[in-house]
C-alpha cells in the first residue's frame, strides 16, 4: 500500500475541484479545521468532492456528514464514497456556515463553508485563514473580516447569545452571507 502524497499548501489541489483548505497540523485548536468553497447550494452535487478530498488527506474515511438543514438544496441521506455510502444528518441547531465531517479513529472536522457565488478574492482569503489557524476567531469574522457583527462587543460574540444558547435576532441584524 502506497501512501497518496499531498500538496504541501494547505489547500487541497484535487484538480481544483473541491476548493477545500484544511489546517496542516489539524490540532483543534480552531474554531474551524480548515474552509470550504462549493460552486452550488446543492448538498447531493458538492458533498463528494469535499469528502474525497479529506479522505485522501488524513487516510481514514468519512462515515458522516452534519450540516444546517436550511442552507442546502437536495440534501441525501447518503452519499456514495469509495466503497461506502457515508450519511448526512441535517440540522436547525447548527452554524448554517459550518460542516462537520466525522471520521473514523480521531476527532470529527469542522468546515466553514464560503458561500457559493463569493468572489475569488475574498474566498481564496477565508480558505487560507481557515487553514492558517483560527483559535478565538469566530466562523462570521473569517467570512467578514472587515465588517463584524454589530452589537458584539468581543469575538466570542457573548452579547448578542441568550442564556439557553440561541441568538437573540432582535440585537443582531439580519444581513445577507456575501463577502
């Protein structure tokens, strides 16, 4: 058994293809592991090559993929990988911004997703800073590294959370997920 080589850049050069960067050292220290650039909303099109791609990476498979129920289009139960079908659980209580990639033998990933329809230079910036380490930055300030939320007096965003846990809409303003 061979073991596949990797480009030694963070991002991940699957012919272009999954437009995927993941931290080198993968030390959880982050918020996020790595980023994550579909062309499209549509969860059953863009979800192999991402899973391919960390496949390859870390050499284990991934069994399980959770994302935001609201934010894709054509969500599967399952998506067919190598040898596998790998399930996808969706849900309401999840960072819309956010994939998790759970893996056999160690720690699941965390991936911000780019939104689809993002220009090329400010993508290629939040998938390298996604991949450079991101401890005490919050997935919006990767997206929006100008502009953060009004009303947060910190990173942690501790103002604009209720006590339970869920956002109080009212003291955050809704604005569209563009960079």
């Amino acid at each position: 058994m061979t073991t596949p080589s990797f480009p030694s850049s963070p991002v991940l050069a699957a012919e272009a293809a999954p437009r995927l960067s993941l931290n080198t050292v993968l030390d959880r220290r982050g918020t996020v592991d790595g980023a994550w650039w579909p062309r499209t909303r549509d969860a059953n099109a863009e979800l192999p090559a991402p899973i391919s791609a960390v496949d390859r990476r870390l050499g284990r498979a991934v069994l399980r993929v959770g994302l935001h129920l609201d934010a894709w289009d054509h969500i599967p139960r399952r998506i067919p990988a190598r040898g596998r079908q790998v399930r996808v659980g969706w849900f309401r209580s999840a960072d819309p911004h956010l994939i998790t990639l759970s893996i056999a033998g160690t720690a699941p990933i965390t991936l911000l997703v780019i939104p689809p329809g993002t220009a090329d230079g400010p993508a290629t910036a939040a998938l390298a800073f996604a991949a450079a380490g991101t401890a005490g930055v919050r997935p919006a300030d990767i997206l929006h590294p100008a502009h953060p939320e009004e009303g947060s007096p910190g990173r942690d965003d501790s103002a604009s959370w209720e006590n339970e846990g869920g956002r109080i809409t009212a003291s955050v303003p809704a604005r569209p997920v563009t960079i």
